[in-house]
C-alpha cells in the first residue's frame, strides 16, 4: 500500500503558522476589536506597517478609500481632505486615504500633489470589503469611513462623489469633536514642540547678546585710570 503523504506547507513540523487578523464585516456602532480588526496590518506610502487598532489609540480617523491614486476623481477626494485637513485635525481626527495602488505609486501621488497625510495599501483587500468598499476583485468604491478614538465606527459611506466624500466627513466631525483631544495630530504636536525650543533658544541667545553688550557699553563709560594711581608717595 502506498504512503499517503502530508501536503508540502513550506513550514516545519511542529511549527505554527503565522497569525492573520482576518476582517469581519464592519456594522456603525461597532468596535473594530469585535470584528477582529485591531491588528490588521495595512502597508504606508513610506513602507511602514502599521495596524488599524494603533492608529485609534489616541485620536479618531477617517479613511478615504478611491479606486485609484494620481486619477481625475481620485485626485478631486485626496486634494479636498488636504485642502481642509485643518477641520479634521482640530476636531481630534487623523486622515488617510486607502487603497490597492503600491507603495511607491501612494509615494508620487502623495509628493505630486502635497498630500499632507499617509497613504494606506491594503494589499489583501480584507479591510476594503470590511468597510463595503470592494466591488469586486481588486475594483474599489469610492467611499470613506469615520472611526472614534478607541475603535468605535461612526461613519460608512460607500459610493459616494469626490467632492461629497471629503464635504461630509468635515461636517461629521465639526459636529462629534473627540474628547480630550488637543486638536493636533502626534506630528503637529511634535513640530509645535520642536518650534518651542527653537524659540526658547533664540531667545537665550538674544539675552546672552544683550547682556554682552551692555557689559562692553559699561566698560567703555568707565573711566579709565591714570598712571601712578594707587602708588604711595
């Protein structure tokens, strides 16, 4: 009788395999812990990993989701969240955009067009039908979700305009400002930080230039002692 052999996993014996957090569907009102989405891994413009629960940590989200980067329609819904990423990050929101594109295409669309916020690549395409945003294998609806700070969704909208998808966000989250939230993203607070100590620096420097000159001003108006001072006769 013939051996039946095992199927070739590329793994050794006894080894487990690697974890996967796999997107349930998403419902308004739920935590994206529930659905097992915390660590779902999705890939920056940059080439950094990031997990979706780290990016809820501290500060809400809205994540536009677009068919594809560097096109007309495309273009309108990213440079519109640019335009007014100010009410985003006021109100306790990041911003990112999502889509199939690579990396390196997110990079030059971002570069392009002075994106300021990453770019996110959602390889698997797991999310993306999370959030009803898969219309069919790799074809994206535009659309864009809003989740609270901690992992609640508050927001789908699928099949939305360019234009609509960035107006509407705004609106929502002028209206359900994240408490507790200082109004900066973690890298606005961190170049207001590095502004401060740039300032304080400057400032130092001018009362050590201050003080350097009146010390050479006294010297300059005292006067000046003659030959034989202090000699006894």
């Amino acid at each position: 009788m013939a051996l039946k052999r095992k199927p070739a996993t590329g793994k050794e014996e006894g080894e487990a395999p690697a974890k996967k957090a796999k997107a349930g569907a998403l419902a308004v009102g739920q935590l994206i812990a529930d659905a097992g989405l915390s660590d779902y891994e999705l890939l920056r413009e940059d080439d950094t990993p990031v997990k979706l629960g780290d990016l809820v940590k501290e500060r809400g989200i809205v994540i536009f989701m677009y068919p594809r980067a560097n096109t007309g329609g495309c273009t309108k819904q990213a440079c519109g969240f640019r335009d007014r990423i100010e009410e985003f990050t006021t109100a306790g929101y990041d911003v990112y955009g999502m889509s199939f594109d690579k990396p390196k295409s997110q990079s030059n669309w971002k570069a392009k067009y002075s994106l300021s916020f990453h770019l996110l690549t959602d390889a698997e395409g797991d999310l993306l039908k999370a959030f009803g945003a898969l219309k069919a294998a790799k074809s994206i609806l535009r659309s864009h979700v809003i989740i609270g700070k901690g992992g609640e969704l508050l927001v789908v909208e699928n099949g939305i305009s360019p234009g609509d998808s960035f107006a509407q966000a705004a609106e929502f989250v002028a209206a359900h400002k994240q408490g507790g939230s200082s109004g900066d993203s973690k890298a606005e607070a961190e170049a207001k930080e590095e502004k401060a100590d740039g300032d304080k620096a400057a400032e130092e420097e001018e009362e050590k230039e201050e003080a350097g000159g009146e010390e050479q001003a006294e010297e300059k108006a005292a006067p000046k002692k003659g030959k034989g001072w202090g000699k006894k006769k």
